[in-house]
C-alpha cells in the first residue's frame, strides 16, 4: 500500500513538471501548435513562421492617402523569449491552450517614428484667395481645410501586450483645421470691379526697367482688406543684388547716381497715384528732392527701403486687389474693389508757389555741361537755366453726376531748387 503510494506521487510529481520541460499538447500562439516542444524549439518555430521582419502597418490618411511601415521601424518587435517563457506551466493548467505573442517596444524609436508620421500626413489649411482673370474678371479660389495627425491616439491604436493587438491598416485619427480665409467669407465681396486704374511710362531697355518689373510682380494680385496697411517696402523687401535688383539711376538729395533697385520709385509712385484715386487713405508718403518725368508734380511717392516707405490705408468696407503689369514701357496699377455708382475720384495738383533758382555764371560752369558736355538746359558756353523750386499741393475730388460733392487736401509737396552748381546732366528721377 505504501509503495502503491509512492508511485503514485511519483507520477503526479512528474506530470506537474511536465509543462516545465517542454510545451504541453495543445498550446498555440498565433494559432501555430508548439505542443510537446521543447522551450528552445518553440522558440525557433515562432521565429522562422513568424516572418516578423516583413510585417508592415499601413496607415491612411486624407483623400485615401496611405504609405506602409516595417514595424521595425515603429520600434515593434516581438518577445519571443518572454512569450516563450509565459508557455512554461503545470499540468493542471493544460486547459489553457492559447497564448499571445508578447512584444517589447523600442520608446524612443517609436517617438521618432509618430513625428515623422504627423509630418508625412500633415497638411496645412489653405486660405480662399482671389484670381483675376485675362479679362479682369475676379473670382475666388476655394479655401481647404487642414489635418494634422492625433500623436497620443495613433499611439494608443499601435499599442498593446500582444502582437494580434497590432492592426495591419489603420485609418489615421485626424484633427481638421479649419483656414483663417473662408470662400464663403471672400464670394460675400463679390463682384468686385476695376475702381481705379493709373499707367505710367518708362524706357524698356536698360536695367531700370528690369527693376520695375521685378518690384511690381511683387504687387501682383495683392489683396489688402478693409482697414488693412499696405507698406510698400514690407512687400517689396530690400532692393538688394541678393533680391534680384540692378544697378540704376536713383535719387540721392538732388543728385542722380547708380544704385540697386533704381526705378522701384516709378512702380511706388504709380502705386500711390492708383490707391489715391481708389480711395485709399495716406499714411505714410515722401515726395522726391527735384521732379520726375513720369508723373506731374505733387503725385510722386518716393521710397528708400528701411528709410522712406510708402504706407496706404484701405479704409473702404470691401478688399481690394491690386493687378499690376509691366510691359512694353508702360507701367499699370490697378485697383479692384466694390464700385460705388456714379462716383468718379480725380486728383489734382496745384503749383501754390514757385521759387527761381539763382542763376550761375560761366565762371562756375565753364560754359559746358558735366564733362565739356552740353548740360541739357541751355547751348554750351552758354549760362545753363536751372530748375525752379516748386510748392505743390495735391487735393482729392469726388464726383457724383457731374458735380464735386466733396474736395479733400492731400498733402504738400516741396521740390527745391537747383543749387548754384550742377550735379549731374541726367535728371529724370528714378
């Protein structure tokens, strides 16, 4: 009886350390049968059937935008040794026959890996904007909005204790952004029409007009809303060598010399003259030392980048669009906006004084222009005439069916005059 004992301990004792010798019949993970295998063979069978290494995720994004990920590069792997491991048990456990496979993750990696992810599939929200046409015709280009990704709830659905627990395709979470500019906010203006339009002219065939049509496609198809400043020097940035600019005559004081960026007055002075006739408001304006020859007295507006900048202020209730074009030799600025019926905005400029300059004699000028050259203002070995001084001001008529229903003073405008000696034969302005 007592042997019959023994036996039967023994065999009880040893069925209980079967399933820490191999794997007990029956037991699965990812429905592959590792029964009666050892623990190191179970090992090897899960690495071989596995075929971890050419697992993916596809994520998908908008518009079915999608791309695949090795989960090695999410930092996913699975724990083979600790799935392994979990397998070792009694026998009296034999009933629990399936088993997850267990994963280790790389944290740093898988940080990394949703950065890069929230940067594939981010898309910035895009503004409405307005278009003009061939023919002048405004019209709005719709508005998008934009989606980032949610980092901690892509986190979540990549997460768990079991590599089942891993989605082969996911739909990303998303978060919408909705754009600043709406197209329904921009078609509420519509239409919008030519309310002002001014042209000036200049010669296309030297580096000047390089640097006007390089500054006024700056301008082209800027909006400026309601309330709204426009700086010319803020949108048309330095005129530097680096910016595209060429050497061409500017003004310095009364003097004309070479630099980058000459003739971006005439594309700011035309500016200037078409927002006057717009109803733009004058915030900042500086006329030239001397005249120019592309614009009357009184309607020049000079600039100097981080100096003399031209600032105007759209204090009418709709935006307004600038078109600009640069061809041929001739230079136009025109302003859409909301059209008031019947009225009609006209400048003008009033010469108040002028001031003769004091004439010089041929013992100062030798009789010649700079350079033995004739100066441009009288025969050579002639006294040369000098440029008068000029106090303008420049005034703003509205007109409704004929008559001036209102009159305002812009400004004053003071040209010097020429100094005794002549600087320079090439007075043009820039």
């Amino acid at each position: 009886m007592k042997r019959r004992f023994w036996v039967i301990l023994a065999v009880l004792i040893s069925m209980s350390l079967l399933g820490y010798l191999v794997v007990l019949p029956g037991t699965q993970v990812c429905g592959i049968d590792l029964g009666w295998l050892s623990f190191s063979q179970a090992a090897s069978v899960l690495e071989e059937a596995l075929s971890w290494e050419s697992r993916s995720l596809e994520l998908v994004g908008l518009d079915r935008d999608s791309q695949k990920y090795p989960m090695a590069s999410i930092g996913i792997s699975p724990d083979i040794e600790n799935t392994v491991r979990a397998l070792r048990r009694p026998l009296w456990l034999i009933s629990k026959r399936r088993y997850p496979l267990l994963l280790q993750v790389d944290q740093e990696r898988k940080a990394s890996w949703l950065d890069a992810v929230a940067e594939r599939f981010r898309q910035d929200p895009l503004d409405a904007s307005f278009n003009i046409t061939q023919d002048d015709r405004v019209e709005v280009i719709s508005s998008r909005p934009g989606v980032v990704v949610d980092k901690d709830a892509l986190a979540e659905s990549v997460s768990g204790d079991g590599w089942a627990e891993i989605p082969a395709r996911l739909y990303l979470p998303l978060v919408y952004i909705e754009p600043k500019v709406t197209t329904e906010q921009l078609e509420s203006h519509l239409p919008l029409e030519v309310i002002s339009s001014y042209s000036t002219y200049y010669q296309d065939t030297n580096d000047r007009a390089h640097n006007i049509s390089l500054a006024s496609s700056v301008l082209d198809e800027l909006t400026i809303s309601p309330g709204q400043v426009l700086s010319f020097n803020q949108i048309t940035g330095p005129r530097s060598k680096e910016n595209g600019y060429r050497k061409a005559g500017v003004f310095i004081g009364d003097q004309v010399v070479d630099d980058y960026g000459g003739g971006v007055c005439q594309v700011s002075t035309t500016l200037y003259v078409a927002l006057l006739k717009a109803g733009f408001e004058i915030v900042e304006r500086y006329n030239h030392g001397m005249p120019v020859s592309y614009v009357p007295l009184g309607l020049d507006a000079t600039v100097a980048y981080d100096i003399l900048d031209l600032k105007m202020k759209n204090c009418l209730d709709a935006p307004c669009i600038l078109k600009t074009e640069a061809k041929d030799g001739c230079l136009t600025v025109k302003v859409f906006g909301k059209k008031v019926p019947d009225l009609v905005i006209e400048l003008e400029a009033r010469v108040v004084k002028e001031i003769p300059a004091q004439p010089v004699s041929d013992s100062v000028t030798g009789g010649d222009g700079i350079n033995g050259e004739d100066g441009g203002n009288g025969d050579a070995g002639n006294t040369p005439k000098l440029r008068s001084g000029f106090m303008v001001e420049t005034w703003r008529k509205y007109i409704r069916d004929g008559n001036v229903v209102k009159m305002e003073k812009l400004n004053s405008s003071w040209y010097p005059p020429e100094k005794a000696v002549p600087s320079s034969d090439t007075r043009g302005g820039t």
